[in-house]
C-alpha cells in the first residue's frame, strides 16, 4: 500500500489511506477537507523524494474533531537549592483522517 510523509505542525508524519492522527491544532472545523504537499510519496522500491516536495502529489485529508490532550506536567527542579516548579498544561490537538494520496 503507498504512503507519504507530510508535515505539519513542525513534525513529519508517514501516513497511509485510512490512517488516523492526531496533529497540532490546524483552527479549522469539523468535516473540512484539506490538502497537504506530501515530501515522500511511494510503496516498496519506487519511492519519490521531493526536494522540498513531491511535484503533482498532494494528499487529502478530513478534519474529524478538535480536541485538547491529557494534561501534560513539567516540572523543573534544581537539587540543593530548595528549588521546584510544577505546571502542567494541555496541547490542544486536531484528529484528522487520510483520504487520499496521488
């Protein structure tokens, strides 16, 4: 089956038809479809590289909610001087699905 990897939100992700996940908040609504320039598109030995992106590839995906994640906790300390600060906070996430890659 082909894959591509795309990026968004700073991270690259290898996705394949079908495939769900989870990426940062793209502020758009549920149900939007939405194109991305796939950097790697191919299956087995024949794969294209694009340099940034693949020319004439794109893959489609839908918007299926948005979401905030799990809290998150950071927490920072410096031993023998008293020091500790606990924060936690959440990521706010968008679930998108793979429709197509051509």
């Amino acid at each position: 089956m082909a894959y591509a990897v795309i990026k968004t939100g700073g991270k690259q992700y290898r996705v394949q038809q079908g495939d769900k996940l989870d990426v940062e908040n793209l502020n758009l609504d549920e149900g939007t479809v939405l194109e991305f320039a796939p950097l790697i598109v191919g299956e087995g030995a024949d794969i294209q590289v694009g340099a940034p992106v693949v020319d004439g590839a794109s893959v489609q995906a839908t918007v299926l909610s948005n979401f905030r994640a799990k809290k998150e906790i950071a927490f920072k300390f410096k031993r023998r001087k008293g020091y500790h600060k606990t924060k936690g906070y959440r990521r706010s996430l968008t679930k998108i699905e793979i429709n197509s890659i051509a």
